[in-house]
C-alpha cells in the first residue's frame, strides 16, 4: 500500500488509491462500489484518518465503530465524513 501523508490544520491525512483498500472494505462486508462513489476522487484517491486504516486491518470491529475520511473539494478544502465499519 503506498500511503502518502498531508498534514491539514493538524490532522493527520492518508491518501490512499482506493484499489489499496477495496479488497479489505469487501471482506469486512462492506460495499465497496458505494464506498467508492462516497469517499474516492476523481483520481481514484481516497483520504482517510490513521484510524480507519487501524479498523480497516483489524480482525474484529467494535459493534457501532466508525473512522473518519475526508472528501475534497474543487478548491482543495477537506470535509470529514463518518464510516460506520458494521
């Protein structure tokens, strides 16, 4: 997985190619393509908080645990969002 890092107004941002993370979103029985639509660019990118990657390699999520990832917009402002991970 090739991880870059942004640090935006001390937050600690992954961007990752969504193909990185597609087959562990699927195994964890999450849809994918609607994830995808949710939290990818138009680069096939996604911006992610270091816990998401933490729930996203653990074998067992807490019952209600969400993380954090962050869209972007035309003018390179970050919006944080929620994924529930069950």
């Amino acid at each position: 997985m090739n991880t870059q890092k942004l640090n935006i107004r001390g937050t600690e941002i992954n961007k990752i190619s969504f193909s990185d993370i597609e087959l562990s979103l699927e195994e964890k029985g999450l849809n994918a393509d609607h994830i995808f639509a949710l939290i990818a660019d138009q680069n096939e990118f996604v911006y992610v908080s270091n816990g998401f990657l933490r729930g996203l390699n653990s074998t067992e999520n807490e019952i209600g645990e969400w993380h954090h990832y962050f869209t972007k917009d035309i003018d390179g402002h970050f919006t944080a969002g929620k994924l529930n991970f069950n």
